[in-house]
C-alpha cells in the first residue's frame, strides 16, 4: 500500500504535480480552514508520515501534533517562516524548501516593480484606458537606468537582482547581517544609511521574528520623498503602517509591492495612490518555476520515502 500524505494549501501544486504524488503516495488533500483539519485528519492520522504544504499555509505545532507519526514537511515555498521548526525539530520532524529554483522569477518581479513604480506604469495603463490620454499627455516620470540602488538581504536572490541592474549601469549597495568579501557592491551595517544614499530599495531578507520590522520607519523615511522601495520578500519585513503614513505625507516616492503584512488583506489607502503598484505575492508565480518547486518539494518527499538524503533540508 502506498503510505499516505497530507497535502496543504491550494495553489502552489499545479496540474502535472497531482499525478505525481499519486504515484507514489495516498494524498489526502486537507481542508482550508483550521477549524475543519481535526475532524478531517482523525481517520488518518495514525496513518500518516508525509505533509506537503506551502510557504503562505506552513505547518504550526497545532496541525503537527494532529499527526502523531508525521515524518517529514516538504513546503513548495523558499520561505518557511511559516513552519514551526523549533516544534518540527523537538518532533524529530524534517523540514525540506525549495530554494534556488525561484531566484529568476523572484529577481525578474523586483526588477519589474522596480521600473513599473518609477515610471507609473499602472497609471499609464489605466490612463490610456479611461480616455485621459485624449485630454493631455501624462506627466514625466523617473528614471531607473544610472541610478543608485540598495538591496537589502544580499542572497541568492539578491545577486540575482543585482546581476540584472548591473544592466541598467546602476550603482549597487547592500544591507545584510554581514558583509561579503567576494562581492563588489558597497557594504551599509546601518540599514537606514543605506537608505538614505541610494534612490531605489529592494527588500529580499528572509522572513520571520527576526527581520520583522526590519525597514522600520526611520528607514523608510532615510530613503525619502523620491525614493522607492520594493518588496518582494515578506510584508513582516516592513512596517507596514510607517509605510503607508511616510506614502500619504509623500515622505516616500514610491513603492512596488508584492507582500503585505496580512495577505491578502492589503491597506486600501495605497488603492489610490498612483505612486505605487500592488501585486498579489506572485514573485514565484509562472508556470515554469511553480512547475519547479512542486518536483523539488516532490523529489524530497520521494528521498525520505526511500530512506535517501533530502535534496534541501532545512531541518
């Protein structure tokens, strides 16, 4: 018989992955909401050693414990802020990501936002649409080519962005918890000075209790009224209401947003704001790279299966 497994949180899987952990496993797709997963996974519960999850759903002590035999978590996500893994590890629970595999999609989205932010790009389109065109051309924008940039956690994602704004002859400097020799960017220690000498901020820090509230207000406001931040890591990074305020005053040029502290509840005041272009957490989100992460996540939960070494663990 096929042992069984527990997939959680819709989306990240696509079409091809379904038959795939059907091969080899019995899936047993849990239902959304908490409240309903005691009921669902009683049946079961004895019986399962495998959890696929996501990196917005994740796994706390609570479901963990609701699987007594659980093996291993295998989440399609780089990010497992989301997961206790302090539970995971006094449960002897492996805990494998999907890093790498994403760098480009994610590198390519900041680098999107970053131009569409500085040329209003949201504002142009809707602007031609609703007819304003035929009333007046738009007001000039910004540009990105030969400007400064920081980028705040200088990772593989980070070197990512910064391989693709050496493109555009920017001038690079980084934020993180050291500095690296091997790189030929500038090192800040002090994330708000390196606010306030660069024109563009992209954050790519991990998630979690310890970046939370990272680009805080000070920082926020070093980076001032033509600068702009882009985020596409997670939205506890930022502090979002120090955000929102330093936008309003026009304390802040811009912004290019991917995440928000209470997904997918997003702030409307930045609804109206031409500055500032929204997007749903969809840095990982083409076919290609999703399709990626799904045969990651699957080989790993595959490697436990066979007693093999995980291909990325985390715990």
């Amino acid at each position: 018989m096929k042992p069984d497994l527990v997939s959680a949180g819709k989306g990240m899987l696509l079409e091809p992955h379904h038959p795939e952990l059907a091969r080899d496993f019995t899936v047993h797709y849990l239902p959304m909401k908490p409240e309903e997963h005691a009921a669902f996974l009683k049946p079961i519960a004895d019986k399962v050693r495998f959890l696929q999850t996501t990196g917005t759903y994740g796994a706390n002590a609570a479901l963990m414990d609701l699987l007594p035999k659980l093996e291993i978590i295998a989440t399609v996500s780089v990010g497992v802020d989301t997961i206790d893994l302090a539970h995971a590890k006094k449960r002897g629970i492996r805990v494998t990501n999907t890093p790498d595999v994403l760098n480009d999609c994610v590198a390519d989205l900041a680098i999107g936002l970053m131009i569409g932010a500085a040329r209003h790009l949201a504002h142009s389109d809707r602007y031609v649409r609703e007819g304003k065109w035929l009333k007046g051309a738009m007001p000039i924008m910004t540009r990105v080519s030969r400007k400064r940039l920081g980028i705040v956690g200088l990772g593989k994602i980070g070197k990512a962005i910064a391989k693709r704004a050496t493109g555009f002859d920017m001038t690079i400097a980084y934020h993180g918890r050291t500095e690296q020799k091997d790189v030929p960017y500038r090192f800040y220690a002090d994330l708000a000075e390196l606010a306030a000498n660069v024109d563009f901020m992209v954050i790519v820090t991990p998630g979690g209790a310890a970046t939370k509230g990272l680009v805080n207000e000070k920082v926020i406001r070093a980076l001032g009224p033509k600068g702009i931040l882009v985020n596409v890591s997670r939205g506890s990074v930022v502090d979002q209401a120090a955000l929102v305020r330093a936008l309003k005053e026009g304390a802040l040029g811009g912004a290019g947003l991917d995440v928000f502290e209470a997904e997918p509840k997003v702030p409307e005041e930045l609804f109206a704001m031409e500055n500032v272009l929204l997007t749903p957490h969809v840095g990982s989100a083409t076919t290609e790279t999703r399709l990626d992460m799904g045969n990651l996540a699957i080989a790993n939960l595959r490697a436990h299966l066979a007693g093999k070494p995980l291909l990325t663990p985390v715990v």
